[in-house]
C-alpha cells in the first residue's frame, strides 16, 4: 500500500520541491490538497489527478476526516499556521508532517504533540536532512566516534533576503521570528546531530545593519553553545548573510559539510578526504521514511519531539538576546529529541 498524502499550503516548497518528490516516492504519493487559492485547485488537479473530492480548502478542511484516501496531512503554511492545522489534521485521524520551525513557541508545539498522541496519529517533522545520506554520514561519525570526540562544532545558515519586504518570513506575526526561525534551525540542528549531543546551555547576539528592510524579525544572530562532554559550539544565522556549514574540530581530526543544509547537491570532506553521495530529492527520502515509519514501524527520524526541542532553543536565544547575551541554562533532558 501507498499512503495518501494531502499538502496544505500550496507555496512554493509544495509547488517546486514536495509536490515533484511526491511523483517519485515508493511507498506514499500526492492524494489531495487544501488551498486558500480557488485558481490553484484546477491546476493542481490536472498536473497530479487529484480527484475533486480530494480538494479541499481552509474552511472544509475538518471533514477530510471522512475521507479514507488520505493517510497523512503535510503542513506547509506560515509558521504560525502550523499549530492550528496540526491538530485540526490530528482530530481528523490523520497522521501529520509538520514543516519547520514547528511552530512560533514551544506551548504551541506542546498542544501539535498533545493532540497527535490523543489522537493516535504519527507526527513527523519537515526536516529533510535527517534521510539524507550526508547527515547520515555525520551522525555515523558522531555515533561510531570515527574521529574521536568533538572539540568544536560550528554551523551557519543563512542567505540574502533582498526580493520582498512584503513576506510573511519578514512578518512577525506570521513567522514568529526572522533568520533564526527560517533557517536558524538548520543550525540547531547541525550542531545537535554533528555533536550527538543536546546543549546545556546558549548565550547569543543580535546585528541589524538594514533595519528598514528587516523591520519586524532578526536579521542575523550569532549563538554559543556549551555541551555537558565539554564541546563547545558556535552558530550563525541571517537573512542578510549567504553561508550555510558545518565544521566539527574532533582529537583525531575533523569533518565538514558546504552546503551543508540546502537541498541538492550537498558537498563534504574530512581529513580523511572528500565524500561523495547519491544526491537524490531529500523530500522523497524524507516522505518516504515517514511513511515506512507509519507502514513498516521503522523509526520516526524526525518526531515531533525533535521539532520541540529545537522550539526550546529558540526561545532560549530569544531570551538570551533580550537579557544582553545572557547565558541561558536550557535544562533538556539528556537525550531528548535526538
Ligand atoms: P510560501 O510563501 O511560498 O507559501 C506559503 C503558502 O501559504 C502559500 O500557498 C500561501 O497562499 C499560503 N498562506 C496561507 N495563509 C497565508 C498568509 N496569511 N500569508 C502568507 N501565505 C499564506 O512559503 P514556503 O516557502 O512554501 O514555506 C511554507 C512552510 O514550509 C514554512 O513553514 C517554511 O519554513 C517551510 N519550508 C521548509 C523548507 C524545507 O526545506 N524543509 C523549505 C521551504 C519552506
């Protein structure tokens, strides 16, 4: 059997990279949709034969609850759009992809999980890099201790913002944050699996160089991380700065991704030499081990505890900043999310 998928938000992650990946997956494939754009049903109907009664929108969405073709609803909204539809998805009895960030604050994230476990349902995140084979090599290195312990780990992400001051990435309100939210995360998170470690504690900074086109949401942050193994660790976001790596600094060497969160074609090396993957869709090796999760009882690679954990981070650098850099204690629980 092949799980039946329903994208809600059809932006452009949906349109140009999960709708695509969706026509190469083994083991799901693009069922239906849910759209606030009326234009977009018809389109999206013929390219991928969406039945009609698979097409809903924002208002009938509760009553994909009767519909048997969907297995799985993936939310691709704003940011803070992702905890509503979540768990409308969740009472509806279907499983749930949730995109990055999780949500705009970790009592948000606390109510997705909830209603997934009262519910029943599985609940994955969007995060693609945890099925592709590059991370999959560092999480070996970490796991196998091929290069000894991590000393230092270090991980920006960030591009160039120029295009719309306009966007709801910029719009707090709809974002809950700017840089570190978008791609902050990603950095969390090669920290966290490039060290196989939750940080104990973060203390970070704030730069605005164009306040009147990031008006409403960071700009760039800077944040340093101390792990309980005594690694230390070091990120950079922004949506006014194009980096985007990761570098761990090991005793018996070192390994280093650039690109290191962007989608295909992702690059490495290490001291031993370069590395060289398949570089297939992340977003069909992402859909498909949620649905081998769901079908097979694989692992879930990316559960929603992941999506929170990272919540609380965030939260701690936002504190953190509004303190004047303040260490913040972060208190997760040893292996938690990992
Ligand atoms: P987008 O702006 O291209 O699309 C957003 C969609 O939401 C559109 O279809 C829009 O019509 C709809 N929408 C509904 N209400 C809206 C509102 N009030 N304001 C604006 N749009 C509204 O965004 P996107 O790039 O597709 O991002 C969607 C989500 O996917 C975000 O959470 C983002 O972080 C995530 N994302 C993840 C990745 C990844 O690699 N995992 C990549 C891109 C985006």
């Amino acid at each position: 059997k092949k799980l039946g998928i329903a994208l809600v938000g059809l932006g452009s992650y949906s349109t140009y990279q999960l709708a695509p990946a969706l026509l190469d997956t083994e083991h799901c494939y693009l069922a239906g949709i849910v759209t606030g754009t009326p234009e977009k049903e018809g389109v999206w109907a013929s390219k991928y034969g969406i039945p009609k009664e698979n097409i809903y929108n924002y208002q009938n969405f509760d009553s994909i609850k009767n519909n048997p073709a969907i297995d799985v609803v993936y939310v691709v909204l704003p940011n803070s759009m992702h905890a509503d539809f979540c768990i409308r998805a969740a009472k509806a009895g279907k499983h749930v992809i949730c995109e990055k960030p999780m949500a705009v604050s970790v009592t948000e994230c606390d109510a997705i999980i909830k209603a997934c476990k009262d519910a029943g349902v599985k609940l994955g995140m969007g995060y693609r890099l945890h099925s592709e084979p590059y991370t999959q090599e560092i999480k070996k290195y970490v796991r196998e201790k091929t290069f000894g312990n991590v000393h230092y780990i270090t991980a920006d992400a960030g591009y160039r913002s120029r295009s719309n001051p306009e966007q709801w990435r910029l719009n707090k309100a709809l974002s809950g944050g700017g840089a570190l939210m978008n791609m902050g995360v990603y950095a969390i998170q090669s920290v966290i699996y490039g060290t196989g470690e939750n940080p104990v504690s973060v203390s970070a900074q704030e730069y605005s160089t164009q306040p009147d086109y990031f008006k409403d949401t960071d700009e760039t942050i800077t944040a340093q991380f101390e792990f309980e193994s005594g690694t230390v660790g070091n990120i950079m976001t922004s949506h006014n700065i194009r980096a985007n790596r990761l570098f761990a600094s090991c005793d018996q060497g070192w390994y280093e991704l650039d690109p290191a969160s962007t989608y295909i074609p992702l690059a490495g090396r290490t001291s031993r030499g370069d590395l060289n993957f398949p570089q297939e869709s992340q977003q069909k090796l992402q859909m498909d081990d949620f649905a081998k999760h769901i079908l097979l009882g694989e692992p879930n690679v990316a559960p929603g505890e992941m999506g929170r954990r990272d919540m609380i981070i965030v939260e701690a650098i936002y504190k953190s900043i509004a303190l004047g850099g303040q260490k913040i204690q972060l208190n997760i629980p040893v292996g938690y999310g990992l």
